[in-house]
C-alpha cells in the first residue's frame, strides 16, 4: 500500500507523521473519508467543500489547492489499484512545540491513504443491524468533521461489547442525534423518511444529503426533524448512513425489534437508489 505524506508519496509502512504534529498531540485536526465505486469518487466535490468548512471553521490553513489535492486522490487510487474502496484524509494544523494556542508559523500537515473495502453482507442488507442508543457525550461543534473522536469510539466500543453495528447517540431531551460514525433514519407508521436537522449537533453527512436528493427525487414523504429513542422504538423502519455504510437497515434498537426484523422496504429502495447512484 502507498500512502501520501506531505507533499510525497511513499509505502505504507514508512508513512510517519512528526512527533509534535498538533494532530498526535491536541486533536487539532480534521479529516474526511471518501467512497469510491468502480474506480470513482462518490460526491467529491461536497466531500471537498466539508473539508475546506471544517478547516475554516478551525482556522487551519488550507494545504494544497483543490485541484493538487484532486490530483492526489486520483494517484493515490491509481497506485493503490482500488477500484471500490475508500480514500482517507487528514489535515491538522501541523508540527510546533507543544503549546495549546496556535502556533505563529506552523504549516498544516496532510495525510492520504486509500484502501480497499468489500460489500456489506447479503444477509446484512436483508436482515439489518443492531444499534445501541448511548448518551451523547460529544460537544457542541459536531458539524466540524473533526479527528477528535474520543466519544465516538468510546460510543462504538460499547456497541462491538453489545454486539452492535453502531451507538445511536442521545441528547439530554431523548432526541437521538446520530450513531458514532454514521446519521440515523427512521420511517415512521405513517411512511414518512425522518433524519434530524443538519445543525451543530451533528454532522451533515454526504451520504445523508445525497439521500434527501434521492427521497426527493422519487416524491418521498421526508422531514428533517428531531425524533426520540422512543420514536425510534415505534418507527416502522430506522437505517444508518454514511460514505462507509452508503445505506445500513437497522432492524433493532436496544432490545426492541423494528418492524417485522427484516430490512424494511423503504430502506432497500433508498439503498438500491444510493448504490446505483454512486456506481
Ligand atoms: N464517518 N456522522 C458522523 C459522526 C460521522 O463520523 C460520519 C462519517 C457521518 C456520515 O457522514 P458521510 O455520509 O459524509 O460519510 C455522520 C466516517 C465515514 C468515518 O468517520 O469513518
């Protein structure tokens, strides 16, 4: 595997960042990952404006031009020969003697890999997942894709430990927010589409957006809308979304089954419209 380092392309295995990158050592960083489908990335451009909102809102300078980090992208997906796969970036705010201001003269760092992923199983797409719902522990900039996951992968930990996909994550009102690396969808009783509000408190996922085009396009009942873990419980479908999940049923929540236990139909639509989009 090849890997990108500022500026150069190297082996995987000598990929190395500075011991005083303000990514190892602050968090102070942001990152995005992109889906490519036969050899193509998926929503680059929206994907490539996250990126640059996130570093402006962090005040972190932008690394390269879109067109050389485009340019990147596709070298790193040449050389690495993936044809479906996914491609990671990283920009932090580069290396400077440890001190929690900004430094004067630090220049950001960037970091691409690239590697390959396989399909979600059959059985997945027929049967669904199991989500937890966990308190949302995160702060209140979660619309910044930031490297700073802590909550995230302590959110993810505990569903692996519960034998779940993902940590559907809950706000002091009972809303759920999103899962750890993914949005959450319900379909209620009366077959509308529900996925909270692209506010602070979550990430405005790609994926999600390009779902709401979707569900528009073929004359959906949709509403971007808070809804309650116990809302949640009743709906007649729920999925997650995201660049590595693209359109995930999820057929349980804690201990109650949604619908019938089978992926619902509206959630293989959508994922049968999103595959056939990004292919
Ligand atoms: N995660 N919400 C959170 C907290 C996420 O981390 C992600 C993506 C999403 C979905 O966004 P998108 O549709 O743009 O992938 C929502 C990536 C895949 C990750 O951390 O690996």
């Amino acid at each position: 595997r090849i890997a990108y380092v500022n500026g150069r392309f190297l082996p995987h295995s000598h990929a190395e960042v500075h011991v005083e990158d303000r990514g190892y050592q602050f968090a102070d960083g942001v990152y995005e990952v992109v889906l490519v489908q036969n050899g193509v990335m998926v929503d680059e451009m929206p994907h490539l404006d996250r990126l640059d909102r996130s570093l402006d809102e962090l005040r972190i300078a932008h690394p390269m031009s879109r067109g050389a980090l485009r340019s990147v992208m596709r070298e790193l997906v040449r050389l690495n020969r993936i044809r479906n796969g996914l491609v990671y970036m990283q920009v932090t705010r580069g290396v400077a003697k440890r001190d929690h201001p900004f430094p004067k003269n630090a220049k950001p760092s960037i970091v691409l890999t690239a590697k390959r992923i396989s399909m979600p199983s059959q059985e997945t797409v027929e049967n669904g997942v199991k989500v937890i719902t966990i308190r949302d522990i995160r702060w209140e900039r979660c619309d910044i894709k930031s490297v700073s996951l802590l909550p995230n992968i302590l959110g993810k930990q505990e569903a692996r430990e519960n034998g779940a996909f993902e940590a559907w994550q809950v706000d002091a009102d009972g809303n759920v927010t999103e899962g750890t690396s993914s949005n959450a969808w319900i379909v209620t009783q009366d077959g509308e589409l529900v996925t909270r509000p692209a506010t602070n408190d979550i990430l405005n996922g790609i994926t999600r957006l390009s779902i709401l085009k979707l569900a528009e396009r073929q004359g959906l009942k949709y509403v971007e809308r808070a809804f309650s873990v116990d809302e949640a419980k009743k709906a007649r479908e729920a999925f997650a979304s995201s660049a590595t999940a693209f359109v995930t049923p999820v057929t349980q929540i804690d201990d109650v089954v949604i619908g019938n236990g089978k992926a619902g139909t509206l959630s293989r639509g959508l994922r049968d419209s999103y595959m056939e989009y990004a292919a």
